[in-house]
C-alpha cells in the first residue's frame, strides 16, 4: 500500500514499484478482523486510554490476542496443517483450558515475543491506517484515474494460497494499472505459505524478483 500511495504521490520520484501480496483497499473482512484486534487491545484494562507508559504497564493480554488473531489470518490452513496438525505438545490431552496442541503453544509464543518488541499505540494506528487507505476514493472509485499520473513501471505479486489479500485483489490493481496504459507485469506465484509467502525464499518468487531488479533502469 505504501509503494503504491509512494508512486501516486511522488510520480517524479517513483520509477519502479513492486506490490507484493497487496490490494488496493481493505476488504470488510479484513476490516473486520483488524477491529477484532484492537478492541482486544483498547479493552485490556492496562490499556488507560492509550496512557499506559503514564502507568509503567502495557496491554499485554490485548496485544497478545490481536497478534494471535493476525498470525492465524498470515497463515493458510495448508500451511498449520503441515506444520502442526492437531499434535499434542505433551502426547496428551489434559483436559484443561492450558496448552494441548502444539499451535495453541506456537501462537502464545509468537504472541509473547511480539509483546516484547511492538508498541500496542503503534499496533492501533498501523491498522486504521490499512482500513483508511484507498487512493480510488477521490476519483469515485476509480482505481484507474488514481494512477493517471504515475511514471512508474509496476510489478505485482500475489501468492496462491494468501486468503487474507487474495489474488483477485492484485488482479485489480493490475487490470486498473493497464487501464491506466501503465507498464506492469503480474506474477501470480504458487505457494502453500498463505500471506506470509511473502516472507519465504520460494525459488519461482526470487526469480521474478531477480528479473525485475535486474531490468531497472537507472
């Protein structure tokens, strides 16, 4: 979203673009799910209106919830399938609202290490900032209009498996790039990884990287 607001915004500045496992706006669903995270974290009681430093705590239990909730929507089922199933953490259940699965244990964990490290204030104004975007908003909703001025040349890639920003979201962005008569190629690349594909050394999405790189005139 920044790179393409960044080539709307600074047509003379921006002269290649690559959108990764993106879409032009959020959708309700993912709307939705970003409001399901900060409302964990607005009603943790440490929370105090946004002044927690004032009070020398953080919202941990809040932000723990919503980085859980993000983590599972990165993910494709495929993808916990193959990496956790439904194997238990100690061969066992125990019957008990604590750990029995291994992905409950790997999701606190991830939740924890993720409090340690991010701000809740700065998780609460990133995701509003995500619902807020959609440059089509001041041309009635024409994606197309909105890049007129853009003199980037644009490389857009989606991955298979990503439910959370879909393909159809990036053949949107595309298919309003060629409207526009802008220079664009599209990749969509086969991956079980959901959206955090993006972040995996897939040998088909380093080679389209490659060959955009390498084709970037100075």
């Amino acid at each position: 979203m920044q790179a393409l607001q960044w080539a709307i915004s600074y047509p003379d500045k921006i002269k290649n673009s690559i959108i990764i496992a993106a879409s032009a706006k959020h959708s309700a669903q993912n709307i939705a799910f970003n409001e399901v995270a900060r409302q964990a974290i607005i009603t943790d009681p440490e929370f105090h209106n946004g002044r927690y430093n004032d009070f020398n705590v953080v919202p941990r239990r809040g932000l723990s919830i919503a980085r859980m909730l993000g983590h599972i929507t990165y993910l494709s089922d495929d993808s916990m399938r193959q990496k956790f199933g439904r194997d238990l953490r100690e061969g066992k259940l125990n019957f008990g609202y604590d750990i029995d699965f291994q992905v409950e244990s790997y999701l606190r964990y991830q939740a924890q290490a993720f409090v340690e490290r991010f701000d809740a204030n700065t998780y609460l104004l990133m995701t509003k900032a995500l619902d807020y975007f959609d440059p089509a908003k001041e041309y009635s909703g024409d994606l197309s209009r909105a890049f007129k001025d853009t003199k980037s040349r644009f490389l857009v890639v989606s991955f298979t498996s990503d439910w959370r920003f879909s393909s159809s979201k990036s053949h949107e962005i595309v298919k309003s790039l060629i409207r526009a008569r802008k220079n664009v190629s599209y990749s969509e690349i086969e991956a079980n990884h959901g959206h955090d594909a993006f972040l995996m050394p897939i040998p088909e999405y380093l080679k389209v990287l490659r060959n955009f790189m390498e084709n970037i005139n100075e």
